[in-house]
C-alpha cells in the first residue's frame, strides 16, 4: 500500500456531498413541507445512510429552495427525465490503495480518523489499515470472487469519514462519472464513517453490495411508489443479508438485531407487509433471504439471491423478480410464503424445541439466539389472514394469501 494526494480540491468540488445532514435537520424542523417520514428518519441514527439519500432525492421537488440550498446538492433531469445529480463532500488528504480499493481519509479535524499506527507501524493509521484488509480479503473476496457478482471497476473508491448519523452510505454520482483505470468509469462511491468499531459492525460488506447493486442492476434509480423501479426494500435486505454472508462477519449476526427492533423490526410487527420500507422493516426482511439460503432442508445456495437480482434487472419489481426465480426452481413466492411465517413461528419456550414445525427452521449459527415472534390477529373485511395468524399451521400447509404481500407497505 502507499500513499499519495489527493488531485486538487477543486475538480472533486462537483462531485462530492456535503451532507450536512445536522444542519438540513434544524431546517427541516422549521419547515413543514418535507414529509414526516424524512424527518423520522433524519432524526435516527442510522446503520446505512444510503436510504436517507434516496429520500431527499425523491422528495426533491417538494423541497423549498432555502432546504435544497442546505443540503448543497442540486438534483436537475436532462430531457431523457435522467438526473443529474451535483454534490459535494469534505476535502480528504490522504490516500492508500489497495489491489481495487483506493480509500481516501484524513487525520485532522472531525473527519479525521484515530491516528493509531501500530500494527503494523507503517505511517497509515491502524483505522485504515483493517479497513483495507478487510474490504479486500474479506468483501471483496467472498462478494466477488466466491459469489461471482460482477465488479464495479476499480480502483472503487471508498471515502472515510464523519458521516454524521450513519455508519455509511453510498452515493450514486451516476450522471458525474470519474475516471479510473483501463478507460473504465464509477458510478459510485462508498463513505465509511470514520470511528466505527469494526470488529462489531459489516458495514464495509454491506455498502460494497450496494454499489454492486447500483453498477449491475440500476438500482438506483429510485420513484416515490413503495418498491421503488426495483424494490427499495429488496435492496436493504439483500445488503443486509450480505452483511452477515461474508464468512469473516458471521459471527457478528448483525442482521439479527433489527428483528425485534421497536421501529418496525419484522418479528415485533409481523403485521407489516414484507415489501415495506418503513423504520428499520427492510434491514430485518433479511430473514426472508435467510430463509431462501438456510433453511435446515429444502433452501438453496447464496446462488439464488444472485439470480434474484439478475431478474431484477429486467423485472418491474423485487416480489416478481422473487416469484419467477422460484418459479424457475419448481415452486413459486405465492408457495414459499407460507413455509416463510412456519420458520418464522419461534416460540419463547425453550431453544431445544423453539421452532413448531423441524421441517421449517433457520440453520445459521445465530437462529437459536432469535426472538420470539410477536402473534397478532391480523385479519381483513372478508375475514382472510393477511400476515400471520394467532395460532401458526402446525405444518407448512396454512394459507397466507399472496395478494396480500403484494400490497403497499402498511405504515401506521
């Protein structure tokens, strides 16, 4: 690895993000205009911040100009109706490289990293240095070269910073491309927050899934309807879900906290349809690629979330992409769902006998640490199950209607 400047300042000016997402905040309580979904999430701490982008980029033209000024980004469409997107983030004066990754930081001010330098003592700080090892010989390695996704090209750059009330983010500058080497362009760029304990957290792996997302399925592209082009809330739970598929990061079970989250985690609100994108539902959907991945008997490999988002691709949304997968395999979305509420029945009893079907159970090293599910009576006018049921099927062979997670997310 080696270090080296950063070009001037002022070609990175346009492409770059403020996020001034403290000062936007104080506006935004001024104001009354923005959505009270906006203002929830930008008063949350949050584990990806790619989502609170999104957000302000949806609701850009709902935005007074004095907010659209705080945020220093302007959002513009060419006549195709493409955005064109102009930002800025703070200067950083320091670099290292890696075989794909090039990270760009800096020692000083509130963006600095801690400037440790130990192991090894090679005048870049240990912050980066396991950042590094770790995007490289451990997301990189397993997303890339052992799951086979098609790389964004590199260097991919990775930005480390304050990120303010996320742990980091990714930014879509798809419109304002740098160059890198072999010709090749970036449509992206991650930004890692820059005093995470990263023995504790998969961000890294979770935000690099989100540029393969961005760079092989424009799933960026984002509409204010509750799937987004692709599903937005497919997005975070595959991201999610790659979080804790990088071997190195099982035994962190991440995912596993979001389930009985009180904002609107999927164990405490099973009512909430599984495309919602509310709270912190999306990040613990992760279960149901879980459950598509490890299962005790009868799921797949991690192959299918791969053949999930080629289908994204060129499907309108992620429950279709889902269904014509399975359907590819011999069954179908409308079959799986109601195998998906069996494995998801965990009792409070005890952990020997906590599922109440062994035919449908989570075999990851975590599943027997997973909370009780919340049972609700959850029932429409003409008297049909619409989630889950007060008492679950015995067996797999209980009904959940698929028309009812077909629709829009529930959000109360």
């Amino acid at each position: 690895m080696g270090k080296c400047r950063l070009l001037n300042w002022k070609i990175r000016i346009t492409i770059i993000f403020s996020f001034l997402f403290f000062s936007l905040q104080l506006f935004l309580y001024a104001r009354q205009e923005i959505s009270p979904k906006i203002l929830k999430m930008l008063k949350e701490k949050h584990d990806c911040g790619t989502n609170i982008i999104e957000e302000i980029i949806i609701n850009w033209d709902n935005l007074s100009q004095e907010i659209k000024n705080v945020t220093n980004l302007q959002v513009s469409k060419t006549t195709n109706g493409d955005l064109i997107i102009y930002s800025m983030e703070p200067i950083l004066d320091q670099s290292t490289s890696t075989l794909h990754f090039i990270i760009e930081y800096t020692t000083i001010g509130v963006h600095g990293v801690p400037q440790m330098d130990s192991f090894p003592q090679n005048g870049i700080p240990d912050y980066i240095d396991t950042l590094a090892h770790r995007l490289e010989n451990y997301t990189w390695y397993y997303e890339i070269n052992v799951l086979g996704y098609t790389p964004p090209p590199t260097p991919y750059k990775v930005r480390v910073m304050d990120s303010y009330n996320a742990y980091g983010f990714v930014f879509n500058g798809a419109f304002i491309p740098e160059t890198v080497s072999g010709g090749l362009v970036t449509k992206s760029h991650i930004v890692i927050d820059n005093d995470l304990v990263l023995s504790s957290v998969d961000t890294d792996a979770h935000e690099f899934f989100h540029a393969i997302q961005s760079h092989n399925y424009n799933a960026y592209l984002v509409t204010a309807d509750s799937e987004g082009i692709k599903g937005r809330w497919w997005k975070e739970a595959s991201a999610t879900w790659m979080g804790d598929e990088v071997s190195q990061y099982d035994s962190i079970n991440y995912y596993k906290g979001y389930l009985d989250d009180n904002r609107e985690g999927l164990f405490k609100f099973p009512e909430i349809s599984l495309n919602a994108y509310v709270g912190v539902h999306q990040y613990s959907a992760s279960i149901f690629c879980k459950y598509l991945t490890e299962r005790s008997s009868g799921s797949w490999t991690p192959d299918i979330i791969k053949s999930i988002w080629e289908q994204c691709a060129v499907t309108k949304t992620a429950l279709d992409a889902i269904d014509n997968v399975l359907k590819s395999k011999g069954t179908s979305l409308e079959s799986e769902f109601p195998k998906f509420t069996v494995c998801n029945a965990i009792l409070p009893f005890s952990k020997s006998d906590m599922f109440v079907d062994p035919q449908y159970r989570y075999s990851d090293d975590a599943a027997t640490q997973y909370p009780p599910i919340k049972i609700i009576k959850t029932y429409n006018d003409a008297g049909q199950n619409q989630h889950y049921i007060s008492t679950y099927p015995a067996r797999a062979g209980g009904e959940v209607p698929l028309k009812v997670i077909k629709k829009l997310a529930i959000v109360k």
